[in-house]
C-alpha cells in the first residue's frame, strides 16, 4: 500500500537509524572497554612499583603477603630459572565475593621480581573491573531510550517542520489532480521559496502546454475531418436512392445498391457519434441547467413511437417521482436516447420495454435472449457484444463520456429474468 513520502522517510529513518545505533554501540562498547581495561592496567603497573619499593626497603613484607589482604597482593616464590621475570601478564578473572555473594570480574596482574638476595618472587596484583553484564545492559537501556527519544524528535520536526515545507507539493498535487484537457487554466502554479518545486510548477506548466497544443489539433483534426465526410456521405447516399427509383434494375443490382447505401448509413453514423465524442471530451457542452428526466424520456419516447410499434414492444412506463439533475439538457437528451435505442434496437420481437422513473434513478429494462453482456467491456468504445453486426460500438461509450462529467450519477448495469437493466442513480452525497 503506498505511502506519503513524509511517512516513508520517517520509516526509512527510523530502521537506518536503528542499524547505525546498534553498529555504533558494539564499537562504543569495545572502544571503551579497551580504554577501561588500559586504565586499569595502568593502575596495576603503577601498583607494581610501588609494591617493588617497599619490598627493597622492607624486605619482611615478603614474608607478610602470601595471601590476599587488603592491598590485594600476593608475592610467592617463583620456580624454575626465572626466564622472563619481569614480564607482565594480564588476565581476566572471575573471583567470590563475600558482600555480593557471587562471582565478580577481576583484572588480575602476574609479574616476577628478584629480592635484594637475589631470589626470584612471583607478584600477584589484582583490581576490581567494571561488571560488563551490567555495564551492557546499561548501554543497552540507555541506547534505546535515546533512540527512542531521536526517533519522537525527528517526527516532531517532520510533523511541524517538514509538514510545512512540503505544502506547497501537496498543493501543486491538488492543483493537477483539477486539470482537464482544453482548459489549460485550471491548473494554477503554486509559487514557492524552494528551487526544485518551482521547477516542478515550470515542467508541469510546460507539458501542459504541449498538450493542449496536441489536443486542440487532434480536436481541429476531427471536427473537420468530420464535417468535410458529411457531405460527400449525404450526396452518396442520395444519389444510390436515385438509383434505387429506376426500374429497369435487376433484383440483383437493387440488394447490392441497398447493402452500399446501409453501409454508407452506418458510416453516417459513426461519423455523428464519434463527433459527438470529441465534443463531449472537448467540453463544449458546459452550460448547467435543471433537467426535468421526467420530460426528457417523455420527448424521445414519442420519437421512437414508430419504431416502438413496428417492433411491437409493449411499452411500460412508470412516473414514482419527478427526476430532476443539474446538467447540460442537450447531453442528458443524448445519454437517455442512447439507452433508450438500445432497449429498443436489441429488443426481441413482441418484447416489452420497462421504464421506471423514481426521484433518484432512471431505470430501463428490455427484454432479450442474447444472455448478459460482460460488464468490463460494454462501455469500451466500438464493443458490440453479439447483438448487432451493424453497430458502431460507440452508444454505451457515449453514455460513459458524458457521466464522466457528472460523478455525481453512477450507471449500473445488470441482467435479470432475460433483461438487461440500465439505471441511472444519483450518488449519495
């Protein structure tokens, strides 16, 4: 699931955060470890010289140190020949204590020295260290804490500081998410103290401007693409009805003139509905009016009366409320006639067409027994299903461009009983 780039870097802080801590406390730990072993062993070898100054002047002391005491040392006597007398060892040991009563770490000093006779002496010097569980856990505790503590700041700062610096992207966001083609207008740069979300308004402003130099030329393109095949289709057309009033054609010549002149129809057809198309993406029909429903769906069913009739549909319709929408009247008149000549087109003979009129919805019901269309793909431009080889393919999608400029209205589409159902529904606000 995506994420605001203010939380993404908090979580990428926060876990880059957490290996550099815990990489630098094992460093921490042994850098100091190492210093309080060194201090210590220096303390050892200062003890060890004064201890070797008070043997040479009191030589009895020898005698007085064969066990641990208060000064913490011992001298026996060193067998063997003495090789390396004077070398130190140190080493770590775990060593009782009485008032703990447990084991504690002791840095431990092993050392030999020869006496004023000549005799060679072994020298023990021990010192308490740093209990390093402890000391471990300590770090750890207080490593956490300041994590912790660095982790809370930097959201403070990111919630009051860099919540503040980011606004003028959130805007510039909300600006392009407004952005329609055709009106270039509509997205207002957000003007900034920093560089790169400046440049940000400067590159959007520009790609804005290749754009509708492209849109307005494939617009340009065709709308008049459109209106020059309008003539020549209408002057084709009429001519093959001139044709089709001369009697000495065969019934051969007739079909084929009759089949070139659907055909030329169909093209008419497609030429209409894709200018349509085009108008309706360029938003040239952006004057807002209250539409009475109600009235719209009376005026086209008197248009397709006959049609109605020569297929012998039974006609039900039925008012349980006064639908009214502010929209643009000539686009509803397209997007209710576009339903109704598909109920009416893809009707069965002797069928029925069902219409329903709440204060809410428009429902459309025609009987059919081609089976359910697929719902993904019907309001796809130019998807016929396999109800009419002579359809463009481009009603439904009509019908999908216009809601596109009214999310208020939702168009569902479902198949019952062998009827297809189109309702329009207002959105609950």
């Amino acid at each position: 699931m995506a994420i605001s780039v203010k939380n993404y870097t908090n979580r990428f802080v926060a876990v880059v955060l957490l290996v550099v801590m815990a990489v630098w406390a094992l460093l921490f730990y042994a850098v100091i470890m190492d210093e309080v072993y060194d201090n210590i062993d220096d303390g050892l070898k200062n003890q060890k010289i004064l201890i070797l100054r008070e043997v040479y002047k009191n030589p009895k002391l020898i005698e007085d140190s064969k066990e641990y005491g208060v000064n913490q040392f011992i001298i026996r006597p060193l067998e063997g020949n003495g090789e390396e007398i004077d070398k130190n060892v140190f080493s770590k040991e775990m060593i009782y204590m009485p008032y703990d009563e447990e084991e504690e770490p002791y840095r431990v000093l092993r050392t030999g020295f020869y006496d004023a006779a000549g005799n060679p002496y072994l020298l023990e010097i021990r010192t308490s260290t740093v209990e390093e569980d402890d000391f471990l856990i300590n770090l750890g505790i207080s490593l956490l804490v300041l994590y912790v503590v660095i982790v809370l700041s930097i959201l403070v700062v990111n919630y009051f500081v860099l919540q503040r610096a980011w606004q003028p992207f959130d805007k510039i966001l909300k600006h392009l998410s407004r952005y329609r083609f055709g009106k270039a207008d509509s997205f207002v740069a957000v003007p900034s103290a920093v560089k790169e979300f400046n440049d940000l308004n400067n590159h959007i402003q520009f790609m804005i401007q290749q754009n509708e130099k492209v849109f307005e030329s494939q617009k340009l393109f065709l709308e008049n693409a459109s209106h020059e095949l309008q003539t020549p289709l209408a002057v084709s057309i009429n001519k093959l009805e001139l044709v089709l009033e001369n009697n000495a054609l065969s019934e051969a010549d007739l079909v084929k003139i009759v089949e070139a002149k659907r055909s030329m129809q169909r093209i008419v057809n497609l030429n209409k509905s894709l200018l349509t198309l085009s108008r309706i993406n360029n938003q040239q029909y952006s004057e807002n009016q209250e539409v009475n429903m109600n009235e719209v769906v009376e005026e086209l069913l008197e248009d397709y009366h006959d049609l109605i009739v020569f297929k012998d549909i039974q006609l039900h319709k039925q008012d349980n409320g006064v639908l009214k929408v502010m929209a643009n009247k000539e686009l509803m008149s397209i997007l209710v006639a576009n339903l109704l000549s598909n109920a009416i087109k893809y009707n069965v003979q002797q069928g029925s067409l069902d219409i329903f009129i709440e204060s809410d919805s428009l429902r459309i019901l025609n009987t059919s027994t081609e089976g359910a269309l697929n719902p993904d793909y019907i309001f796809e431009r130019f998807y016929k299903g396999k109800q009419d080889s002579n359809s463009n393919g481009l009603g439904l999608s009509i019908v999908k461009s216009i809601l596109e400029n009214y999310p208020q209205f939702l168009l569902e589409y479902t198949y019952t009983m062998d009827k297809h159902q189109f309702s329009l529904v207002k959105r609950e606000k």
